[in-house]
C-alpha cells in the first residue's frame, strides 16, 4: 500500500475509533458497559464504511485529523477498562503536569513565544531522546500505556505515514479539553 493510501485507512481507522468511542459514552448511560463497548465500536465502524464520502464525515475527519495514535488509544483504554482489562489510572498529578506541559507546547508552536518546541519532531536524534524518555517513565511508573504510544507514533513517523512531525503522531489539540473534564470530574 501506498503511503497516502495507508494514511487514509489510519485515519479511517481513528475516525471509526472515536465515533465508536462517542456512541460508547452515549450508550453507558443505558445498556451495560460491555455491551456498549461492542455496540458503540460496532456504530463506529459502521458508520465509517456506510459515510465514508459523505460530507459530514469528511469534515469530522479534516477537523480532527491528524489523529495521530493517542485519541484512539485513549479511547481503546477506556472501552478495554470497560471490558475488565487491568488499566492502570493516570494520576491526578500526572494529567496536571502534562496538561501544563501541553499547553506551554501549544503556546510555542503557535508562536506566542519565541521557542518552537514543534520543530523538534521533525528532527531523528531528539524524537529518539524523547520516546527513549517517555520509556523509561513508563518503566518506573509501571504504566506502559504512554511508552506504547510512543513507539507506535514513532513507527508510523519512521514509516512515513500521516505527518512527519512525530508530535502530530503522539499529541492532538483535543487532549487539552479530555485533560480538562477528567480533572473537574476528579474534583466533584
């Protein structure tokens, strides 16, 4: 396959991650937790294959697209927690210091500050450093959820498929209001 074609079936792929994800959410609130896992992900598939070229669908995909592996693999965790796979919880700190670290990293990519931390992804030897480092968190915290995230978003970066910014891969702007709604749901 073709590199724009393995991009569109990623995209396709996230795309059908995060309506089945939605229709998930929407569904818990009526049926069991699995069987809203199988249902929403079945929605979300369907909906990708029957929509695919429809309008509203591309636009859902052109306003969130990159979607790099780091919503749908949010979105996997949470429905595999659903479905009793051990997931170990980030903690509150943790989601507090990357959503600060997140949000500076906006700040400087959209030029507000005079550093462009973006431009670091594009370059081999400090995105090795940073995946190295996300590892080795992953390695004394026990949680191997962001290292895993790491190395497959360096795959596909390496693969060239999607951008070739590796953050694109790894990040995604929608973080910043998940981070938000997990911590006021932690507070109430």
């Amino acid at each position: 396959m073709g590199g724009s074609t393995m991009s569109g079936v990623l995209a396709g792929l996230g795309m059908a991650t995060l309506l089945g994800w939605v229709a998930f959410a929407i569904l818990g609130w009526v049926v069991s937790p699995p069987l809203s896992v199988w249902i929403g992900g079945a929605i979300g598939g369907l909906l990708v294959l029957v929509a695919r070229n429809t309008m509203i669908l591309r636009g859902f995909v052109a306003l969130l697209a990159p979607f790099g592996v780091m919503l749908p693999a949010i979105a996997l965790r949470q429905m595999a927690a659903e479905l009793g796979a051990p997931v170990v919880p980030f903690a509150t700190f943790e989601i507090l210091v990357f959503l600060l670290l997140y949000v500076a990293f906006l700040v400087s990519a959209i030029g507000v500050v005079p550093v462009d931390v973006y431009r670091v992804g594009y370059a081999p030897l400090p995105v090795a450093a940073m995946v190295l480092s996300v590892c080795v968190y992953g390695y004394l915290t026990g949680n191997w959820f962001l290292p895993l995230v790491a190395v497959l978003g360096q795959a596909l970066w390496l693969s060239r498929w999607g951008s070739s910014n590796w953050f694109d891969h790894v990040t995604h702007v929608l973080l910043v209001p998940v981070a938000l709604i997990v911590l006021v749901v932690r507070v109430i």
